[in-house]
C-alpha cells in the first residue's frame, strides 16, 4: 500500500464507497467526472454475494477507481473502523482488479444528516438516502483534492 495519490486515469467513471458493516453507500461519477450522483446503498449479504456485487458494479458502470471512505479520529489517528475499511478497501481491490484509494470521511456523514434534515424528509427517508449521500460527498471532496488521499492500491504498487 502506497501514501502517494493514486495514479488517476484522465476519463472513465469513479465510485466512492462509504463502507459499513451492514450497509455501504455507493456514489458514481460521470465518465467525464462532471457529476457526482448516489447510486444506492448496498446492503451486505455474503461474501460471495457481496464480490458479485462490486465484480458487476465495476464492470457494469467501467469504473476506473474506488475510494473507500476512511473513518478517522479528530485528530487524524487511525481507529478500528479505519483497519475495518482497509482491509475492505484491500478485498475490493483483489475482487475486482481496479485500483482503491481511501479518502478521509470525517465530517461526511454529519454533512449528510444535516442535507437531509433540511430537505424536510421524514427520518426513515432520511435514513434510506444517508450513506449513498456520504458516498457522494466523499467522492465530491476527492475530486476536488484527490492529493488529501489517505493510501492506495493497485497493481503497481503490490509487485
């Protein structure tokens, strides 16, 4: 695993996983990375059904990277969660061949709650919408400085 900004292909579709250990919230960019958009969030099932899931959602959407939302202290210290991401981020890698880096998602979920909340939704469509948002917050903040990477993985960098 690497600190360095992963190498970023110029086109081709970007996800952002907020991962959980029920649920995972997925975001997607456009081919030209114009638009971060929800997805869905994914709730987890099985092993083998979960690797069919991501196998699928990167061949099916052509993504180019994952950005695995790493869930960090205030003060920047790594916690459990954060070890629990990685080796998720590091699974996702080998079950579908296309490169992960982690991205600090500290302040995602707390700025997904507060959208929710102002959009007058009830809390049960709050909570159907929260991870998929967090996704996609993560994945706006990586766009916009993809050099705040916390550590990646890709083929290159495990030879």
């Amino acid at each position: 695993m690497s600190n360095q900004v992963p190498e970023i292909p110029e086109k081709g579709r970007i996800a952002a996983v907020d991962y959980g250990t029920v649920r995972i919230g997925v975001a997607i960019t456009d081919p030209d990375r114009v638009l971060c958009s929800p997805l869905e969030n994914y709730n987890r099932r099985s092993p083998s059904k979960d690797a069919q899931y991501f196998k699928e959602l990167a061949e099916l959407e052509r993504i180019v990277l994952f950005v695995v939302g790493l869930p960090v202290h205030m003060s920047g210290d790594e916690s459990q969660k954060s070890f629990e991401a990685r080796q998720f981020g590091k699974w996702l890698y080998e079950t579908t061949n296309v490169p992960v880096t982690f991205y600090d998602e500290r302040f995602t979920t707390s700025m997904a709650k507060d959208m929710l909340q102002e959009a007058g939704l009830t809390k049960k469509r709050r909570k159907a919408r929260l991870d998929m948002l967090s996704a996609q917050i993560l994945l706006t903040a990586f766009l916009e400085n993809p050099e705040r990477a916390l550590g990646s993985i890709s083929g290159l960098e495990d030879r």
